[in-house]
C-alpha cells in the first residue's frame, strides 16, 4: 500500500506532489524509526508514528544506482533528525497542555 500524503510540503513543485509510490512503506508497524524505504525514483526516511499517521522525510532528487544526487548521507540524516525532532516537540507540548496542574 502507498502512503497518501496528508501534509505536503514540496520545495520543488506547486502545487505539491502527493503520489508517493513507495511499495515497502506498509511495513512501517514492524519498523523503529529511522528506516529507509526505497522507490525507482525516490527515497523516504520513516520519522514515526504519531496518532495513527505514518510520518516520513522524501527526497526525490534521486539519481541512477541508488545515488542521492546533491546531498551526502550526513545531510539526509541530519534533515530526518530535524523533522523527527520536530514531531517530538510537537508532542511533548500537547502533552504539556493536558498535564493537571494543582
């Protein structure tokens, strides 16, 4: 099952693109967050899962025989460590606004 993209944000079109065809990306309930998913013209980093939704990092500026084109494994990793970052903050702030202060 491909993922559909619910949130969208796309440096290199506009409108956003939202055909992902990542054919592994269903197995994310037996994967642990970061995990790699491979397509024939991108790559996508499993970020998480949060409230039932599948969170992923996509770069498209994928190049012949697996290639990143433009960017090192550093670069990528670092990127994914961000939005995951993101995504935990996010939640420890809801969190935070439920908590029952006395």
């Amino acid at each position: 099952m491909d993922p559909q993209g619910k949130f969208v944000l796309d440096l290199g079109a506009d409108p956003a693109r939202t055909d992902l065809h990542l054919p592994d990306a269903g197995k994310t309930d037996s994967s642990n967050p970061p995990t790699l998913f491979e397509g024939e013209d991108c790559v996508a980093i499993f970020l998480g899962t949060r409230e039932e939704k599948d969170w992923f990092l996509v770069l498209d500026d994928y190049g012949p025989g697996g290639a990143v084109v433009g960017y090192a494994r550093g670069d990528l990793l670092f990127l994914a460590g961000e939005c995951a970052g993101l995504l935990f903050f996010r939640e420890l702030a809801e969190a935070g606004e439920n908590l029952d202060l006395e």
